[in-house]
C-alpha cells in the first residue's frame, strides 16, 4: 500500500468519485449497502461502513477484493481500474468506517 494512502485527501477525494462512478449503483451512496441495485442480490452488497474484522479492513485486503472480484457473489473484478485508482478506493472506503 502506497505510504500515507488512507489518511491522503487526493487519495480520498479520486476515490469518492470513483466509487460515485463505479460503487454507489450497489454498495449505495454512502456505502452502506443500500444501493439501487442490491434487490435480488444473494448476499446482498457489503455495508461498507461496518467493516469491523482486521482482516475485512486491511487495504491489501480490500484492494484484493477490488481487483479480483468475490466468488459466489455479485462483487466482479475491476480489471479496468488502474492500480492507483483501485489504491484511492481503498482510501475512500476506509474513510467511510470515521
């Protein structure tokens, strides 16, 4: 993880509009797992907002998810984002948890 990424407000900043872009459409605009389309989705998109566990909240962790994507759920790989912008989301969501 680049050094200072989650406190960066650059990082942040690209990141909110990437996940307004990208995210919001399930996770919801506030992260929290109320987004338009998360009818009929079995489990239902993440509640951001909540992640509690180390290993739910690591940025490697939460950029592997970005990156490849979750089996057995709706969460697809991201294979157009760039490493830095995947970087910024990982950002954005951990100052969705503040």
């Amino acid at each position: 993880m680049p050094a200072g990424l989650l406190t960066s407000p650059e990082a942040r900043a690209a990141g909110g509009e990437l996940f307004a872009a990208n995210c919001a459409i399930c996770h919801g605009t506030s992260g929290d797992g109320r987004g338009l389309r998360r009818e009929g989705m079995n489990p239902p998109p993440a509640n951001l907002t909540l992640l509690a566990r180390p290993d739910e909240t690591s940025g490697s962790r939460i950029y592997k998810v970005i990156h490849d994507g979750v089996r057995g759920t709706a969460m697809p790989a991201w294979p157009t984002l760039s490493e830095r912008q995947i970087w910024d989301l990982v950002a954005y969501i951990h100052s969705l948890r503040q």
